[in-house]
C-alpha cells in the first residue's frame, strides 16, 4: 500500500504524518516522495524513498510519472501544490485503470479553484461575501492586487498611494483590483476541510493566520470559532471535492455575520501539520477511505483548540552527496 507524496519539497511534517499513520495498517508499505530534485528535498530525504521526476512542464513528464508510480508500486498519490493538480484530476481515471489512485477532486472543481474570479463566484453562490473586484479605470485605495491563478502570494500588492500604480499593473490582465480587507478589523483564518468520497465535509479546522513566511503560514493557532459552523451550513457538501480542501476567509473581529471567502485551493495547504497535532488526523481517513475502503460515515470535532504552532527552521544532513 506505498503512497507518494508528489513535489514534496519542503513538506517534511506532511510525509511523516502519513509515515506515521500508514505504519499502524501496513508497517511493511511506505511513503516515497517525488519532486524534480529529490537530493535537495528534505522531505525527500526524511521519506522511505524517493525518486526524480521531470519537471511540469516538460512533454515527458506525465509518461515517465506513470512508469515510475508502476516501478515503484505506488497505490495511493497525494498532490501538494496547485500547478500539478489539474493534470493529475485529468488523469484520474487512466491512473485509476492500472490500480493508482489519486486524491484529487474532480476537474471541474480543481479548474473553479485555479481561477479566483470563478471561485469568487462559487462563494457568492454559497452565500459567502467577497471582496469587490473593480474595474481598473473606476476603483478605490486602498486596495488589493493579486493575479486571478496566483500561489504563494507571487506577485501580490498592497496599493494604499495613487504613486505605487504602474503600468504592470494596468496592462497584466491577470491582476486583479480588489477591494483591501482591512487586517486591522479582520482576522486571516486558513481552514483545513476534510472532504469524504461522497464530497460531504467531515472535519473543520480554522487555523489563524499570525505570521507567514514566502506564502506559507510560519505561526498560527488552532481557533474553534464560528467558522466551524459557518462552513457547515455554506460549504457542507461541495461537488466533486475530496480529501483535503484548505480555504482562506477573513472574519470580522467584532462582527461574526461577516466572513469574506478569499480563495479555496483542493490539496494540502503547507500549514495542515497543525491541524494533524491538533488531532484532525486527514491521513487516517485518507487510508481509511482510499486504501482499506472503509467509509467515514462521523463528522469530527474534537480536535484541540487554541494549539499554537511557531515554526523554526531545521537541518536535514545528507552524507556523501557530491552534487
């Protein structure tokens, strides 16, 4: 039963988590990672194993995955980061053929949540407010820049002065105008949201956002808040999705009835390891469901509240490398 853990870079929690969970069912299987240079991954390092793949956009990329998932037995994938997802959703089936199963939400939810202008939408739809996009020749400062298929906060601008416009930002039509949530009102929460193969929402984890570091969260606490309602009554069942679903909202310090949806990206959000220590432990289910084909038929609330995680950085040592 190995699982990989695709593009696995940094993610060194995230493989040990589901070392750690796949042991308990099968201590014989193991976790490989993959990424374009596993040598200088960590969490390639601290894997079973792990093996090299072409980078993405390559034209051998998909086939050469393929035959190294077969050589390695792999039977179970968990994507990490959102330029692989939509392939690996395309594939699904195909991989599903020769016994490979991919925890991926369905394509036309992967694409809602690669556009953020779509996925604004979706929220509307649900009921969840978002911030105003203007038009470029009619909006107000200050504001928010960011491109509609961004990641990492890449090329995101807070514009408070009429000066800090360029031409880059009026002639790339990724970007977006958005209306500036103040943080000084709001709170930035990330919610892990664990999704079952009936697409019905089985956990909720709102993670307050306290310090964040080349787009990815660096401090932050567990809060059972209203959120855990909130996206029970807006988002509790969301077609095609699956496993782990990691959205962004902002909440109102002072007024609960205001939740602004940011953006919803399907796969593990690098800030998920607080909610496995928290107790909401996704990789159990994913076994669960995936590999023992056990249904999950409870919702779970029981996790810790008020964790405060505070990241640090750590050495991998890799003896005898020559590179």
């Amino acid at each position: 039963m190995n699982i990989l853990i695709t593009s696995a870079g940094r993610r060194v929690s995230l493989v040990r988590a589901f070392q750690k969970e796949l042991k308990k069912f099968s201590p014989d299987s193991k976790v490989f990672a993959s990424d374009s240079k596993p040598e200088l991954s960590a969490a390639c390092q601290v894997a079973d194993d792990y093996f090299d793949v072409p980078r993405l956009e390559d034209d051998s990329y998909f086939e050469e995955f393929v035959e190294l998932c077969k050589s390695h037995n792999i039977k179970l994938i968990i994507p990490t980061i959102d330029t692989e997802l939509l392939q690996l959703a395309q594939n699904k089936d195909r991989l599903e053929e020769i016994g490979i199963t991919v925890v991926i939400s369905s394509v036309k939810f992967v694409r809602k949540c690669r556009n953020k202008r779509v996925i604004h939408n979706f929220f509307e739809t649900n009921g969840i407010l978002t911030a105003k996009e203007y038009e470029k020749d009619n909006y107000s400062l200050p504001m928010f820049i960011k491109p509609y298929d961004g990641s990492r906060s890449v090329d995101t601008y807070l514009v408070n002065k009429e000066s800090e416009l360029i031409d880059y930002h009026f002639n790339n039509e990724k970007l977006m105008f958005l209306e500036y949530i103040c943080h000084s009102d709001f709170s930035e929460f990330t919610c892990d949201m664990y999704y079952s193969k009936s697409h019905e929402l089985k956990c909720v984890v709102p993670r307050k956002r306290l310090e964040v570091r080349d787009g990815e969260v660096y401090k932050a606490h567990t809060q059972n808040n209203i959120l855990v309602d909130y996206l029970k009554k807006h988002l509790n069942k969301i077609d095609g999705a699956v496993g782990c679903i990691t959205a962004q909202f902002f909440l109102h310090n002072n007024d609960e009835s205001k939740v602004y949806g940011i953006e919803i990206n399907p796969r593990f959000g690098g800030g998920y390891p607080l909610s496995y220590l928290a107790g909401a432990n996704f990789p159990k289910w994913i076994i669960e469901e995936y590999l023992l084909e056990k249904p999950l038929e409870d919702k779970f609330d029981s996790w810790e509240s008020d964790l405060l995680m505070i990241r640090y950085d750590d050495e991998i040592l890799v003896h005898g490398y020559k590179g």
